[in-house]
C-alpha cells in the first residue's frame, strides 16, 4: 500500500467515523501503525502481510486498554472488505443476554449453524471478557469460551474466521477461559495490540 493510499483510507475512515460517532472523531497518529496493519489485512495485500508476519487466512485479536477505541475501529473496517471477507460485530454481553433467554441453542447460532449458503459467517465478537458465566434454568456455561472452541474447530475444518476485540491480555484469557483456549488462539489470530501511548478516546 502505497502512502498516498494509505493517507485516502485514514480519510475515508476518519470520514466514516464522525458519521458514526459525530463530528469530534479522530484516527490518532499513534494508532497509525495499528491502521496500516489492519487494511493491509482486511484488503489481502499478500506482500506487506507476509512482511509483517500477518496470516490471511487467520483472523483478528485486537486487544487494548478501556477506551482506546477497540470497537470504533473494528466497526470502520466492516467498510473495507469484499463480500468474502465481511464480518458481523457482536457484542459478547449481548450474547451472553440471548443464552439467558434462549439457552444452548445461542451456542449453536454462533458456530455449527453460523454460515451462509456457500461460506462461514465471520463474526468479531466485541470485548470478550465483558460477559461472565452464565446460567440457563440453573446450568451454568462459559458461553463465549463454548462458542470459541466451536469455532476453533470449524477454522481447523473448514477455515471459518473468526475475530475478537478485548481488553484482556494473553494471561487473563487463560485465566478466564482455561488453557485450552489459550492454545488454540494462538493457532486461530492474528494478534493485533494498540499502542501503550494511545489516549483515552472517551
């Protein structure tokens, strides 16, 4: 990607993003790096990726402190992929609402039956961690780490991608999720940071 490219899409972003979020919106020069990284991802530019150690066909752990705009971000780039590349966003508390009502069956949503005719639905759930176990009529489930290793199994299988935003680090997951997950993440993401000098953006 080429600077004069580049600089398009921070304006194309930033344009999108004061529709989305009003006028005060702004892409901070410190998260640049961070933005360069995804749309080399998200538009498949094979060389750069490969220069930066990105895999194309993994998906996305985006992971930053409370505030430094994790969401927002993740949120612009459902403008930048083609069809075969598009995502949901889905928030995890959100999820872990629908199992309160709905039981295991939400489980099943998000994984074995998360797919268009020809292809897997790609979701990025939004700030994993945010939820907590739950229960259905007294069973209690760690929803999000189910769904997780479900969708763990149809990327081996199938290739189904999947992203996440969080404010966890890698310790934290384990310790929330167990080792199991832990393992197979780093099998599953891309792991994408926000820089330690980014604001709070709230």
């Amino acid at each position: 990607m080429s600077s004069s490219d580049f600089t398009w899409c921070l304006s194309f972003l930033e344009k999108r993003g004061q529709e989305l979020y009003g006028p005060k919106f702004r892409l901070h020069a410190v998260d640049h790096r961070l933005i360069y990284k995804l749309l080399i991802y998200f538009l498949k530019y094979e060389k750069q990726a490969s220069r930066l150690e990105i895999d194309l066909d993994k998906g996305l752990l985006l992971s930053g402190p409370v505030g430094c705009g994790k969401t927002a971000l993740m949120t612009l780039m459902t403008y930048i992929p083609g069809p075969e590349r598009n995502f949901i966003m889905r928030g995890c508390r959100d999820i872990g609402f629908e199992f309160m009502e709905e039981g295991y069956t939400v489980i099943q949503r998000y994984s074995r039956l998360s797919y268009y005719r020809d292809r897997p639905k790609i979701y990025c759930f939004d700030d994993l961690g945010s939820e907590r176990n739950l229960k259905y009529f007294g069973n209690e489930c760690n929803v999000l780490g189910e769904i997780m290793l479900s969708r763990h199994e149809l990327y081996v299988a199938q290739g189904m991608i999947t992203h996440i935003t969080t404010n966890y680090h890698a310790n934290d997951l384990e310790a929330a999720y167990g080792d199991r997950i832990r393992s197979r993440f780093r099998q599953q993401f891309n792991l994408f940071t926000f820089s330690p000098e980014t604001p709070d953006k709230r």
